[in-house]
C-alpha cells in the first residue's frame, strides 16, 4: 500500500475550509497523459492556486495505475521546481464501486468519489458510507453524490437529469459522513451538454443554455452551511475552439456549455470544487487540429502536442484566475 502523503499530496480537507470562508473554488481538472499534467501544474503554479487532479476510471485504465502514482509525486516534484508548491490532490473522478476506490486509495490517492447516484437513496447511503469508513481510516476525503447529470463522461452516461432534492441532503450526509457532496443543478457531462430545444439564441444566433438552478443551490447551503459543495459538468465549452476543430474538418455540432459568469456566482458560494474536463479536451484538440492541418508533413508528436498543452495552459489560466477566483489562495 502507498501513502498519498509519501507521495506529497495532500486531501481536500482543509483547502476546502479555506475555499468555502474565501469564496471561490478549487480547480479539478481531468488529466489522462503528460501534457495534460504539465499543463495544469504551469497553470496552477504561475496562477498560485491549489489544484485537484482528477482522474476517470477510464483515465486510470489508460495512463495505467503505476504510471499514475508516478506522475502525481512527479507533478508535485515539478511545482516545486517550478518556484512554488501549491497544494496537490489526486482525486479518483466518479468511482463507482467499493473495490475501485479502495484500490485508488491503496495506491496513492488522497481523495475518492463514490458516485452511488444511479443506486436507491439507501442503496447510495450504505455504499458510500461503506467507502467513507475505509477512506477516513487512511486520512483520505470522500466525495458523494445526490442527483443525477446528464450526459457523457468516459464510463459516466446519463440520458437526463435529476435535481438534487434539498430535503435529502442533511441526512445523507450525517449517515455517510462525507466530506463533500456533489450536486445537480442544471450541469451537465460533455460537450453537448444541452440540445438545441433546451436552448434559446441570442441575436447572433448563438445558443443560450438554461441557467442553473441556484434556488436549488441556495436551499442546500441553508440546510448544510458551510458544507463543501461540488459542481461537476462545468465546463463552458468556448466558442473559438469549437470553431477551430470544425475548421480543421472537426465535425462538433450544437456544442453549448455553461456560461463563466454563472460558474463565478456559483464559485461565490459554497461550491468549493468545479469539475472541467471537456474544455481542456476541446483545447487540445483544436490545436492538434490546427497543426496537422496546416502543416501537413509534421509527424513529430512534440510539435503538435506542445502547441495543444500551451493552449491548455492558457485555459486553465483564465480558469483560475477570472473564472473561479482560486489564484492566489495556494
């Protein structure tokens, strides 16, 4: 069994404390390969902000689970070297079973979610505080979930949404004790996260998605304040990158996400964790579009996939510092 502290990570426990009394919120962002990891400790590092790392099972299947270990003390290693050690946690992204989480703890995760939202309410209740148990017995946090999002996100597929009911929450989790709770609020897995009928058009024509459920938001917070809240599906989908894949002989029709300046407001409150991996994946991917395209006879991988984690960097960037308001709290 690994250690997440011999590995130099820490757990969500008290950045979450701090993010909450601050008002903004901790970047978790999905990686599954290198420049993806770079990317994100530049961007963290030059932005001074606490990061989670988040990693799908499928991601963990991908990267293997060794190389994974490895690469996490790595990226702490390198914010180190980069001038600052910012606050690093390795968190297990929509586990769904006890085995797979305990595996991620016994292999070096500081921080696990257990996504029993598609289970029973009691179903979801004795699976979670199950991993909770183990989890709190190696000094790692768990997040659970109530509600269900639509969408797809590597293994997680949804066909709709179901609210988080405010009414639940208190005692799922005083019976699980987590440490945080995800929840649905009108978010939404994927690139596509709305269909155009859900949607209205400015006048430029550009899709408008339903604004999230803060009524929702604001009764949870009155029924566990100061709780941390986490929001999963946050990822704005920005226009010019979507428009530079369909450039480059993409084919990414009726993209729409969530508007930044709903993430800022929920980022306010206390959603302490937003979850963004299809913005990072939509980045990369024009840029790697953009290259091959214009230079058709490249086939150094470095010369496409350096481009692609500058434009990840950027991202995250911007993320941090005009969006979720976590630059500057490492």
């Amino acid at each position: 069994m690994t250690s997440y502290k011999d590995l130099g990570l820490v757990n969500s426990r008290e950045i979450f404390k701090k993010a909450v009394a601050g008002g903004y919120a901790i970047p978790a962002y999905n990686f599954n390969n290198m420049e993806q990891l770079q990317a994100i400790i530049q961007a963290c590092v030059e932005t001074k902000s606490p990061v989670i790392l988040q990693v799908s099972s499928g991601a963990r299947k991908y990267a293997n689970s060794t190389m994974l270990r490895y690469m996490a003390q790595g990226a702490v290693e390198y914010a180190k070297e980069l001038g600052y050690a910012i606050p690093i946690v390795l968190h297990l992204d929509h586990g769904d079973t006890f085995e797979l989480c305990k595996d991620c703890i016994d292999s070096g995760f500081s921080s696990v979610m257990i996504d029993g939202s598609h289970h029973s309410f009691e179903e979801n209740i004795a699976l979670t505080k199950k991993v909770v148990e183990y989890a709190h017995a190696h000094d790692v946090t768990v997040e659970g979930e109530l509600g269900v999002l639509a969408g797809i996100e590597d293994d997680v597929v949804a066909e709709k949404s179901t609210y988080t009911k405010p009414e639940e929450v208190i005692e799922f989790v005083e019976r699980t004790g987590v440490d945080s709770l995800a929840i649905s609020i009108g978010t939404s897995h994927g690139a596509n996260k709305f269909t155009p009928e859900q949607c209205t058009r400015n006048a430029e024509g550009v899709l408008v998605p339903p604004p999230l459920r803060f009524d929702i938001l604001e009764e949870i917070e009155k029924q566990l304040p100061g709780f941390p809240i986490v929001l999963h599906g946050s990822s704005s989908v920005p226009v010019d990158k979507v428009e530079t894949i369909n450039k480059f002989g993409g084919a990414i029709k009726d993209a729409v996400g969530i508007p930044e300046e709903q993430l800022r407001k929920a980022a306010k409150s206390a959603v302490c964790k937003i979850n963004i991996d299809s913005d990072g994946r939509l980045a990369m991917t024009a840029a790697v579009r953009e290259v091959l395209a214009t230079k058709p006879g490249e086939f150094d991988p470095r010369k496409y996939l350096g481009p692609a984690r500058d434009s990840l960097k950027d991202l995250y960037m911007h993320k941090n510092k005009a969006v979720l308001g976590s630059a500057g709290h490492a």
